[in-house]
C-alpha cells in the first residue's frame, strides 16, 4: 500500500527521488495523460521552491521512491 503525503503538510526533500500525483487531472482508459511522474529536484532547491514548483503543475500529492 502507498500512502501519499501532501504538499501541504511538508515538501520532499531536494535531491530525492519521488512519485508526485495530481489526483484531479482526468484521465481514461484509451488516453496517454497520466496522473503521476517521477521527479527529482536538485539538491539546492529550498522547500519553498519545491512546493512552488509542484503546485504550479498541480502535483499535491507524493511519495517517496524506494
């Protein structure tokens, strides 16, 4: 089971990497968008930055890679 956590509460830590999600984007079964992407933010990026950054693609949720 994943658990996702929320932009909100905290931000990932740069230079980790992780699943993000935007659970609003819709998608079908016959469609190529997806609602998740790895990412990796470079390792000088602030939490502010990376919190920026992910709300401006409208990713609000994410986990950690393992």
């Amino acid at each position: 089971m994943i658990t996702f956590l929320s932009t909100t509460i905290t931000a990932p830590e740069a230079g980790r990497e992780i699943i993000a999600k935007n659970p609003l984007k819709p998608i079908g079964y016959d469609s190529s968008a997806k609602q998740c992407r790895v990412m990796k933010f470079h390792k000088n990026f602030t939490e502010e930055q990376i919190v920026e950054q992910m709300l401006e693609d409208n990713l609000t949720l994410w986990s950690y890679t393992e």
